[in-house]
C-alpha cells in the first residue's frame, strides 16, 4: 500500500486567548469558534483605520479518529504554514513545539494515537505574539504578520519504511542543449541494519510529454540516502518562454517472493536548465540573456488576509505573466508551494528568501534564521523556477550573513545567494555587500553609476525599486504621479546594462501597521484585490512583445467642456494615435507614455497603435448618469471544499452599459453555501472611480449562491456562482 494524504482542514474549534497562564490539559476553550483551515484570525482587522491588530495565543482543536486502515502505518500531521509559533498536542501529550511556520512543520503521531475505532483530541497552539529573536524579528515590518493556521493542514499516511518527507533531491550537475546529468538523492528511513527482505529506489523521469525519459534502479539494506544518476540526450530545457516540466516518480520498493512491491510513491515536478548571473549585468538562463523584469510579492488579498486558497496563489502568477513580467521576489518570506508550482508551470523566475525586515537579532535568532534557510531549501530546492537564496532584507550583520550564505551554499551548491541592500555604503563598510553571489539594490536609481564605481566586480540587480505608497487607485491625480515615477525608473534601469534587471515595488497593495503608511500600503500596480492601476498597463507597454495600447484614466469629466485634459496612452507600438469622435489629435511614435493635451468634449476617445503590420485600439466612452450595477465572477464556479474563492467585480455603469467613474459604496448579500469576504468583514465593497471587488468564499456544501448588490438610488443586481464538487 503506497502513502495517502488525508484532508484535515474542515471542522475545527478556535480560542482566542489573551491570557498566557492557560496549560493544557486543563484549558477549556470559552466560547469557541467553528472554523475551517487555511484560517488567519487578522482577516478582519486588517486595512481598517483602528491602530494595531490582534496578536495573541489561539487554540485550534479537532476530534479525530483512529481508522482500522492506520494500523501498521506511519501518521504524520502536516502544518503547511503557520504564524508565528506551534505547539501540538495529541490526546493530552506534547509532540513538539516549532518556532518557524514559513516553511510548515510535521510531527509524527504514530505512537500518540489511541487505538482504532478511538477518537482523539488533537490541539494545536498557534502564538502570533511578538518576540525579537523570531523571524522576522521587527515587531512593526512595514507588512502584516496574520496569527494563524494560515495554510493546510494534511495526515500523511505512510509504510514504516518509506522516502523522508521533502527527502527527494534533483539537481543537474551537467548541462547543455545536448545531454543532461541528472543526479537524483532519495532519502529512505524506516529499516533497520540488515533488514530484509532487500529493497530498492527505483527513479522514472518522464519528459514534458509524459513519456519515459530515464530510469535508474538502486537496491540497499538499511536507512540513508540513495544517490542515482540519469543521463538524457537532448534533454528539454525549463525556460521563460517554454517552460518545460519532467515528471520525476520515486518508487521505494520491497522484494517479495512475486517481486518487486511498491511500497511507497511520490511524485515531483522538476526542471531542466542552466542559468548564470555575470558581472557585466547579464543575466543568462540556457547560455541566452534574459532581462530580469518582475515583482515583490506579499501572499495576502483583502477580505482573507494570508489564508489564501490555491486559486488565488495561481492567479498571482497568471497576473505577472500578464504583465510581462518573468520574476518574482517572494517578499519576504517563504511563500506557499502551490504558488511556487505555479511559477514553475508558466514559466516565472524566482528570488526566494527567508522571513526578514530591517532586523538582526541574537544567538537565537541567528539559530533560527540558519533553521529556517536549512528548511526553505529543503522544500523548495527542486522548483526550476528559483535561481535565487536571499539571505535578508535591509539588514546587515557579516557574521549572519557568513552564517547564512555558507549554510545556503551546503544544503543546495546550485543556486547563488543575495540579500537586498538599502544602505549600500553600510554594507561596504561592514564587508557585508561582498559576501552573496549577487547583491540585490533597493531604491538607489540615481545613484546606480556611483555604486557600480564603489562595487565593479559585482553582480547587481534591482530588488526594489519606485515604492509609490501613495497611489490609491482610481484617483486620477495620484495615478499619473504613480506613472511619471514609474516610468522615469524604468527608463533609469534600462539605461544602465550593468544591472540585470529588477523587482519593481510592489505587484498589489497590503494591509500593514507600520506608521508611515498605515493601514494600507498603496504602493501596487494594482489594489489588495488585484484590479490594475494604470502602472500595470504601463508595465505590459515595457514588458509584454504582442502590441498593446491602453488609455489612463477615464472620459467623463460632466461640465468640464472645453477644458483642456492631459490624456496618456501606454503603448508599445512603433506609432500611435489618438482620435476623438473619429478626428485625428494626432499620431506619435516612440516610447512607451505618450501624451496628448486635448480639450474636453463628450464623446467616444480611441487610441490606435501598430507594430510589424498588425494594429489594436482601446477606447474610452463619456458616460451619462449612474443607473446600474454589474457583477461578475470570475470564475462562476467554485469546489464545495470551504477553500475555493472567487473574485466578484462590481462596475458601476449608465443605461447604455458604459462605465461611471463615481466613488461609491456598495452594499451587499449573499444566499447559498458562500460567505463574503470582505475588508473589515463587513458586507460592503466601495467602488473606487466606479468598480470594486470582493471575494466569496464555499463553505463547504453543494449548491447555487446568490450575491446581491445595492447602492443609492440605483436598482439592486445580483449574480450567481454554482458551488460543486468538480469543475
């Protein structure tokens, strides 16, 4: 019998408690919570204008029952992620206590359960409360950190004998259009010295196509990690542009008088490339220079804080590609495997680092911070997608950073490390900027000429760069600022070929409580729901090849006639016009924001671009008074998994459909096995210049949901999204 995994993540009570001289076993919860998981408890008090969020001691707890099928199995609890600290309990006994739910935990129950047919209790103390010695240390980061059991929570069933957790490691020590060495280390526990009968690893690599690709058979006797090599001709090479995936099946195996017995199975996903970061700014990715062009990612949306389902870690993903962008920082900590998966899958270079901000603490920390990069790379070693271990962010300590980077370089030879450098001058002077293999910049634009006299034989890229925390999208003003920056940086960048490229700050807006920007750090391409600025269509002028033109801002300006209208068009075409109520303003050639000033008059605004031949247009409408509201839902269909999310966008239109640019708030309801989420948690979604967006989530039944919308003075709208067991 191969290993299974088993859902954990229905059910379960929750305690908040502010007292701390609470010790099980005596606890009792009052007045628990009925919650399901992934679950944060800041999903509420998060972007609301009242100073601090709730950070204290909860209790999930959940009854489980031992199966007849468990007997002569290994049962491992999984803790895909967790803020800040866990300690589990089983039927009254303490299986361990962890100070890093970046990168999850698991904990062996085999011999805390009681026998089958039994139930057990299972709790699970989550502390979120500040401590300077655990990662990231700052009691304020300019980010929230949600309390919780923020990520899945899986049993794990296994043979005794069987292949470590995260045991599996494909690396590709030779590599070239022509041949591929894949050497494959395959960690085995569970047999004694001399065991019999004899068992084997037996590796499958199967190519992007699903075919067999490479084999190797390795038979032993006892525990340890079992070292195999595959050799593949013309092997097909994981890219930007084509990311291809191989399918690598480890097999443990047990002989038996009718052969060999698959005892235990797991499944990987991997890569095959080569890649090189080269002082002279290039980077190289299959002996092909590859512009870094990407951005730091936080892993929240409003209305769920850090609990976010699979299909939101995907279309994070989807989004960047949609911009163009091939690179992500995962800001500022280890981020969730199915987003990871995701980057792998479309083709999305990663810089993975541990949990950090501005802050080095002591021995503990120091322990902690070596702990949790032993972990991360041991998760996250066989994703192809990730070329970069960051060590900090805007901190700076040689003895940590020496620590770190031999540690790094011991768990995974493959990869460079990095930090991200605001005080480069600092780090010069503390020797700290030449320990990493490639030094990350943030916020020196100005000064990238000085510091690359200071640092020559350096490899540098951007890893943060504009930080607009002030643009609130749809305000007219504060969005044409967000682009003139925006754009003067970009322009910066590319004038400079010594750096690789970079990771704009940041992909979307996030709820934080650090005072200068507090309760709601403004500085996305696109809002903590994911609807664009104007500096996302800017990025897809930079970044995407098709041709594409857009049109910032609106045409609605009612009793503004004749008054004269800056009008800014993003566009990567060669030449570019604009036309109003089908006469010519005009047309323009070269970069990427152009401008026409253009007097006001209702009316129909269209943009034309061409490139090699082919020609797209955008065009913006004067819209008449408010009178309706559209909701859409993307998708209509969710899992009755009491995980599964959609986004629903609400647009305020006139009576001929077309967009209203009003500010509004919208009032809502739900029927059906969904629950709105929403900033505050309240049922209200403002439209900011005329559209708004909200999540709805399953609560775990079949059925149809139906979400209203309502707003002064205009007829109520509804939609309806079908909740299921497949899609």
């Amino acid at each position: 019998m191969t290993r299974e995994w088993i859902d954990l993540c229905r059910n379960w009570t929750l305690s908040l408690e502010d007292q701390q001289t609470m010790i099980f076993p005596d606890f009792r919860p009052d007045q628990p919570l009925s919650v399901d998981l992934p679950h944060t408890w800041n999903a509420t008090d998060s972007f609301t204008p009242s100073r601090g969020y709730w950070r204290g001691v909860g209790w999930y707890r959940k009854i489980l029952s031992t199966q007849k099928e468990w007997a002569d199995r290994r049962v491992l609890l999984e803790l895909a992620g967790f803020f800040c600290t866990a300690q589990v309990w089983l039927n009254q006994k303490c299986i361990r206590y962890d100070e890093d739910g970046f990168t999850g935990q698991f904990y062996d129950l085999t011999r805390f359960l009681n026998p089958a047919g039994q139930e057990n209790t299972l709790a699970i103390r989550i502390d979120s409360r500040h401590d300077p010695e655990l990662l990231p240390g700052r009691e304020v980061p300019d980010y929230l950190l949600y309390g919780g059991i923020y990520r899945e929570v899986r049993l794990h069933l296994t043979s005794y004998a069987h292949i470590v957790e995260r045991g599996i490691a494909f690396t590709t020590p030779e590599v070239s259009p022509e041949h591929a060495l894949c050497h494959i280390a395959t960690e085995i526990t569970g047999l004694a010295l001399d065991t019999l009968p004899v068992h084997q690893v037996h590796s499958l690599l199967l190519d992007p196509d699903g075919n067999p690709a490479g084999e190797a058979s390795t038979e032993f006797y006892t525990s340890g990690t079992v070292h195999q090599d595959i050799d593949i001709r013309n092997p097909r090479l994981w890219s930007v542009d084509e990311p291809q995936l191989y399918t690598l099946i480890s097999e443990l195996q047990a002989q038996t008088p009718q052969g060999w017995a698959v005892i235990d199975r797991v499944e990987t996903p991997v890569g095959i490339r080569f890649f090189e970061f080269q002082v002279n700014g290039d980077f190289l990715l299959n002996g092909r220079k590859v512009l870094l062009k990407g951005v730091n990612r936080h892993q929240d949306i409003g209305g769920l804080g850090n609990a976010m389902p699979k299909r939101f870690q995907v279309l994070d993903a989807e989004i960047i590609k949609d911009l163009g962008g091939n690179f992500v920082r995962l800001s500022h900590y280890p981020q969730h495997p199915d987003f990871l998966d995701a980057c792998d899958r479309l083709g999305i270079l990663a810089y993975a680092e541990i949990a950090s901000w501005q802050h080095i603490g002591g021995a503990r920390f120091m322990s902690n911070a070596e702990n949790m990069m032993r972990a991360m790379i041991r998760r996250d070693r066989n994703h192809p997608s990730i070329i970069l271990w960051g060590l900090l962010n805007e901190g700076r300590s040689k003895p940590l950073f020496e620590r770190l980077h031999t540690v790094a370089h011991e768990c995974d030879p493959t990869r460079p490390t990095v930090y991200a450098e605001n005080e480069p001058e600092e780090g010069l002077q503390l020797g700290t900027v030449h320990i990493p293999d490639v030094l990350g910049l943030n916020y020196k634009l100005p000064h990238l000429a000085e510091l690359r006299a200071m640092l020559p034989d350096k490899k540098l890229f951007s890893s943060e760069h504009t930080n607009a925390d002030f643009c609130r999208r749809g305000d007219r003003e504060l969005e044409d600022r967000y682009l003139t920056r925006l754009e003067a940086d970009l322009e910066i960048l590319a004038a400079h070929p010594f750096m690789a490229g970079g990771t704009l700050w940041c992909m979307h807006d996030y709820a934080t409580d650090y005072a200068p920007t507090w309760p709601h750090h403004f500085s996305g391409v696109m809002d903590h729901v994911r609807l664009y600025k104007e500096a996302a269509h800017l990025l897809r002028a930079w970044w995407r090849a098709d041709l594409n033109v857009h049109i910032a801002g609106h045409w609605t300006f009612p009793g503004e006639e004749g008054r004269e209208k800056t009008v800014r068009v993003l566009s990567n075409g060669e030449q570019t016009e604009l036309c109003l109520n089908n006469t010519s303003l005009g047309i323009k050639s070269g970069n990427r924001m152009l401008e026409w000033n253009v007097p006001y008059q209702p009316g129909k605004l269209v943009a034309k671009a061409w490139l090699d031949g082919e020609t797209v247009e955008c065009a913006l409408e004067t819209a008449g008074p408010a009178a309706a509201l559209v909701l859409t839902a993307d998708p209509d269909r969710i899992l009755a998994d009491a995980q599964d999310a959609t986004l629903i966008t609400v647009c305020l239109v006139d009576a001929q459909g077309r967009w209203v640019p009003e500010n509004r708030a919208v009032a809502l309801g739900i029927e059906g096995p969904a629950a709105l989420r929403t900033v505050g948690g309240l049922p209200i979604v403002l439209l900011s210049a005329g559209v708004g967006r909200f999540a709805v989530q399953s609560t775990g039944e079949y059925g149809t949901v139906t979400v209203q919308a309502a707003t002064i003075g205009i007829p109520g709208s509804r939609v309806e999204i079908q909740v299921g067991p497949e899609l």
